[in-house]
C-alpha cells in the first residue's frame, strides 16, 4: 500500500466486491487515505475479518448486488450509519470466457445480472446521495469509480460477453458522466489488465486450463487499489475520465 495522507478524511466509500481482490485492496487503500468504508460483498466471513483489519468503524454489509433491493439497501444502510457518501467504487464483477458457440447461457446471464446490472443498481441508488456530497463540505466533489476492464476496450476470442458487460459500462459511464459532471460528481472508469485475484477461478475447469497456458505478469489488487485511491483524491477541478492499466509485458 501506497504511503497514504488523510485526503479523504470526512468522507465515507461503499466499496461493492470488497471481500476479495480488487474491492478488498481498495477498501484498505481508502481508509489509509481517512475514508470511513462500507464494505459490500456476500461473504460475511471474509468483510469480517477485513473490517477487523481495517479497525475505526469500517461497516460489514453482506449483500448480493444482483437484486435491486439489497443494492439499494447497501447504500440506504452507508447512508443510514455514516450519514453520507462521497464515493462509490463499483467493483463486484465476475469473468466467466469460453467460446459463444455451445456457451452455458446461465453464464451469461449471471455476467450481465451482476457486470451491467448490479452496477446499475448501485449506481441509481447512490447517485442522490452523491450528488448532495457533492454539494457539501468537506471536498465539494463526489466520486464513482467503475471498474471495467482492458476487454472494454477491445473485444477478444473468447471473451464475448464479458467484454459486451464492461463495453456496456463504458458506455453508460461516459453518458451519466456528461450528465453530473457539471454538478461535481466524477465519474471514472478504470480498465484493468491482468491482476491476480480469484476472478479466473470461476471459470470452467477446461477454460481455466486454457487460461493458465496463457497467463503471463500480472499486476496485484494493490497495484490497482494505488490507482483508484490516485483518481479519488485529486483536486476538485481535475477528473480521470478514464484509467487503462496493464501489466508491462500485457501486449493485448
Ligand atoms: N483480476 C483481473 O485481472 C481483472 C481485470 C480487469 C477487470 N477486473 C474487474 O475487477 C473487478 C473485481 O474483480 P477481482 O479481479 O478483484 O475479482 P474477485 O477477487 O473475484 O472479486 C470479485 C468480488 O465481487 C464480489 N461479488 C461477486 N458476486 C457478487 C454479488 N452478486 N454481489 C456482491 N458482490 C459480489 C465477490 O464477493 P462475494 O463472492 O463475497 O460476493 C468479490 O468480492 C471485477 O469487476 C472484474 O471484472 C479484474
């Protein structure tokens, strides 16, 4: 972790996916730089212990972010304990490749109910509340930070519909950017190149095989956690519309 300063002291973050991998490191990130987090993900055990880690009030929402109500009931429960939030990192998302052709269509459904629509979800309950941080002391600026990936950049054999989820946010982040950037919310989509967290593991067993075969440098959840906290801590006047970030030797 980065040698952090108290730049976001006075301001709560709702991290979604913060029991492993990117979200986790993330959420340690921002509360070295004073956030007060709210860390969202299914797995109690794992926010728990993370939570234990962190110390201060850091704040345990289990919660599965595909269902409308419980995104909403995150953000309702930052809101209720910390009384506001600055900056939602919009993290939780799963990565299930392969070919399309004979693909198991449950994987593609549960890549868009949580990639495209989990994201939503949050994103339409905390915009009120962002907007009102907004408006308020002690930065008068708002952060959402969605974390998309080099595949929403460029499409790939094999990553057909993970690749339309995060170009689909891509999408919706610039849109929604025009939309607020007036008002002082910052919008920011990050693109991660291969970072070693459990978000390959998911994937079938043969698609896991072909994965390893190609696996080359990867970054870790730090290296990406350091470049979130740098977009939400810059001066009011200054937004990273956009962050790409690749291991050295990732050529594609
Ligand atoms: N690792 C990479 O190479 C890479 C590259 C580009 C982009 N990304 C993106 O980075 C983000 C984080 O992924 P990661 O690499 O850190 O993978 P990860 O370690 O698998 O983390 C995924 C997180 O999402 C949470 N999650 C999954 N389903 C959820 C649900 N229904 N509701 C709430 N939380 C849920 C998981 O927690 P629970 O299981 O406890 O719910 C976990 O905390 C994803 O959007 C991914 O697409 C990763």
């Amino acid at each position: 972790m980065a040698a952090a300063g108290r730049t976001l002291e006075g301001t709560v973050a709702l991290i979604t996916g913060a029991s492993s991998g990117i979200g986790e490191a993330t959420a340690r990130e921002l509360a070295a730089h004073g956030a007060r987090v709210a860390l969202a993900a299914r797995r109690r055990d794992r926010l728990e212990s993370l939570a234990k880690e962190i110390g201060g009030d850091a704040l345990v929402i289990e919660c599965d972010v595909t269902d409308k109500e419980q995104a909403a009931a995150a953000v309702g429960r930052t809101v209720a304990e910390f009384g506001r939030l600055d900056t939602l990192i919009n993290n939780a998302g799963m990565m299930l490749l392969g070919p399309v052709v004979g693909a198991p269509i449950d994987e593609w459904e549960r890549m868009v109910e949580l990639n495209v629509l989990g994201l939503l979800y949050c994103a339409n309950a905390a915009l009120p509340h962002l907007l009102h941080a907004a408006e308020d002391d002690p930065r008068h600026v708002a952060d959402m930070v969605n974390i998309s990936s080099v595949a929403g950049r460029s499409a790939r054999l094999g990553n057909g519909v993970y690749s339309l989820t995060k170009h689909g946010i891509g999408a919706f982040s610039e849109a929604l950017r025009q939309e607020v950037t007036k008002r002082y919310v910052r919008i920011s989509l990050v693109e991660p190149g291969a970072t070693a967290t459990e978000l390959a593991s998911h994937n079938r067993p043969e698609i896991i095989d072909n994965l390893r075969s190609q696996w080359g440098q990867t970054m870790t959840a730090a290296d990406i956690a350091d470049s979130i906290a740098y977009i939400v801590t810059r001066p009011r006047h200054v937004t990273i519309n956009e962050l790409l970030i690749r291991p050295t030797e990732q050529e594609r």
